[in-house]
C-alpha cells in the first residue's frame, strides 16, 4: 500500500506496519509532519498566529508546534510590520536556528511593509532581512491562510534531497513549484 508521501510503501502485517522506500524519502515524511515553528510575532497578525495553534485550526494535528527557543524551531513566521530596530533580532533569531530551516512571511506588513511601507522606521518586506519561501496575503492573515502555509512549506520539505547533498552528489533539479502544486492556497 502507498502512502501519500509517494515512493514510500507501508506494508501491514500482524506485527504491525512497516514503511519502505528510499530514506531521503522518509526523512522527509518524518520532517514534514514534525515542523516546530518559532514562537515569535512584532505586531497584530501574531494574534491570528497564536489563534492558528488555538482548538478551532489546530496545528498540533499535522505535528506542528510551537517552540520558545531558535535553536529547537524549523520555520520562523514573520508576524507582523517589521521595524528597524526588531530586523536585527528577526536575522539574529533566523540564524540561531540550526539548517534546514523555512521562512513564511505572514500577511501584507512581512511581505511589503503593508499599510505602514512609506513610515522612515518600517522594513518594506521580510525577504530583505532572511530568504523567505512562502508570502502570505491579507491584512490580517487569517489563521486558515497561516495553516495552508505551513501544509505549503511541508510540500517544500517533501521534494528536498537533503542526504543526497550530503553525500556530495548532484541532486535532481527540483522544481520546489510543480505544476501540480500551483494555485493551491485558496485561504
Ligand atoms: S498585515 Fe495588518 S494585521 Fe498584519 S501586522 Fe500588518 S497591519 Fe497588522
């Protein structure tokens, strides 16, 4: 039987079940389904963050929790209007955290500067501090969007070939975008 992690076979038996398949594959089977992202937001759409991991959207479901410190968090969600003086501890926190790690810029003020990119004190966008890989939109960003960005950052994890780099091989060209995956976040 197939999981829906493609390439990675579960086998029932009366001992139990096994999963085979290559391990880069389930490596990342394991990964995706244990993003801890960090607990950390600079303005109002940390509220609809801290709401993301209440009952009613439940991260906790797909593995997903959050964690007080860098060092121990896979994802960093840039919550809110970036200021000046908070982009040197957004970068500072962003590299405390160990590789592979994953950005999401959360609603307009991370990816623009929003409402507030024309103020001398606000940062016009997230990717200018850390490489950011999924945008978010909407003022606020609802927890539902924050949701299917994090399941978008799990389909990044799933095409990786994390020990293929490590073993110095050229990994196959990856296209982190598919077709297939295109036009998926309808939050
Ligand atoms: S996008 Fe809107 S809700 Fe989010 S931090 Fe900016 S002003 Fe606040």
């Amino acid at each position: 039987m197939s999981s829906p992690d493609d390439k990675v076979l579960i086998e029932r038996g009366p001992e139990g079940a096994a999963a085979v398949g290559p391990i880069d594959r389930l490596l990342n089977l394991c990964r995706k389904h244990s993003l801890w992202y960090l607990l950390f937001g600079t303005a109002c759409c940390a509220i609809e963050l801290m709401q993301t991991g209440g009952p009613r959207t439940d991260t906790d479901r797909f593995g997903m929790v959050f964690r007080p410190t860098p060092r121990q968090a896979d994802c960093l969600i840039l919550a809110g209007t970036i200021s000046y003086k908070m982009a040197r501890r957004i970068r500072r926190l962003y590299d405390q955290m160990a590789e592979p790690k994953y950005v999401i810029a959360m609603g307009s003020c991370a990816n623009t500067g929003g409402l507030f990119q024309a103020s001398y004190a606000v940062v016009n966008g997230g990717d200018l501090i850390v490489p950011v890989d999924v945008y978010l939109p909407g003022c606020p960003c609802r927890p539902e969007s924050l949701a299917e960005g994090l399941l978008l950052v799990q389909k990044i994890i799933e095409r990786e070939h994390w020990l293929k780099k490590a073993w110095g091989k050229t990994p196959d060209p990856v296209d982190p975008w598919p077709e297939s995956a295109r036009g998926e976040c309808k939050a």
